[in-house]
C-alpha cells in the first residue's frame, strides 16, 4: 500500500537567481523544492520556487530599505536602473528626479542628473553609489541619517504631500485605508509588499 508519507517525500536543492540587484547582493535565494510524483515511470516534477517579487514585478524597492543607513536612496537607485534598462513601469516616470527623489539629492548635496548620469554610465552597487555621493556631496553622520528617515517614514502625514496621500489613496480605490498614512505606507500598499 502507498503511504502517506512516502506520498509527501521530496528532494529540495538550494539555489540562487543569477540575478544582481541594486546593492549587489543577489535576491532570489531560496530552496528549490521538487515533488516526484511517478506516473508511468515518468517523472513529472512539480515545483514551487520562494524568491523575492520585484524581480518579477520590476517595481522599485520599498521606500523603507536601507543603503548605508539610509532609506529611500536604494528606491530611488532602482527607478533610475529600471529607467535606463527599459523595465521600468511608466506610472513611475514623471516623478523620475522629483518628489523625494529631489529632497534625497538636495540632501546629500548631489544633482540629480548627475547621479543619474553616473548610476547609468558607471554602474556601481548602492553602497558603492552612496560613497560617491558622500565623496561629491556630503557625507551623513547617525544624526543626519535619523532626521532624513524619519522624514521619509512620516512623509504625506500632515505636511506638503497630505493632499497628493488623499487624492492617490482615492485614485486607488483605497480611501477607506486609514491604517495608510504615508507616502511609504501607499507605496508599499500599491506595489504589492503589504496587503
């Protein structure tokens, strides 16, 4: 007789994506598990594969990851590698250079063409992009690092862009949210990383 358990024996091989993403680190890492089931005597492996979404989505990176302690920049990083590779969504390319984008720049003392410039043409990891920054522009210490993120974990909460939070929300179908009170947190939302 078949058992139950033999029914739920499965092999599982350790892979990774042979995929580069922003900082360099390769995502995608997870198991690779396959079921055998014989039919037959053919075997007809099913498989399911745990990797990270914005590989398939070619979304940028939530606006609360971190390069160097510093969040927003590696978000901000990959609508510019997207852009140039053509991959990326065009919803996002009016605000390509603005927005936060623009305070991000205006922070580290960088212009935004220029960094664009350089991302595209020199390549470079995020952290290897956020020490050319600090070399070109300035350097951020702890204290420079916690009032810029705590800026863009409260960004859309009672300031400029409360307005632009509404309209978005509504546009989206998600007036009704009110546990969505940032930029962040919408962003989030309408990419997909939280329900």
């Amino acid at each position: 007789m078949f058992s139950s358990q033999s029914w739920l024996n499965f092999h599982s091989y350790p892979f990774e994506l042979a995929k580069t993403y922003g900082d360099g680190q390769v995502i995608g890492i997870g198991t690779l598990v396959v079921y055998p089931w014989v039919a037959e005597w053919n075997l007809f492996p099913l498989f399911a594969v745990k990797n990270d979404p914005t590989i398939l989505s070619m979304k940028p990176r939530s606006p609360l990851d971190k390069t160097g302690g510093m969040m927003w920049f590696p978000r901000m990083l990959d609508k510019i590698r997207l852009h140039a590779r053509g991959e990326l969504e065009e919803a996002y390319h009016g605000n390509l250079g603005n927005g936060i984008d623009t305070f991000c720049c205006d922070y580290l003392r960088i212009d935004y063409p220029v960094l664009s410039r350089r991302v595209r043409d020199e390549g470079g990891t995020d952290a290897e992009t956020l020490e050319w920054c600090f070399a070109n522009g300035r350097a951020l210490n702890r204290g420079d690092l916690f009032v810029w993120n705590n800026f863009v974990t409260k960004f859309g909460w009672n300031d400029i862009a409360s307005k632009r939070l509404i309209a978005q929300k509504a546009d989206l179908g998600l007036a009704d949210r009110h546990d969505i009170r940032t930029m962040p947190e919408l962003f989030d939302v309408e990419e997909g990383r939280v329900p």
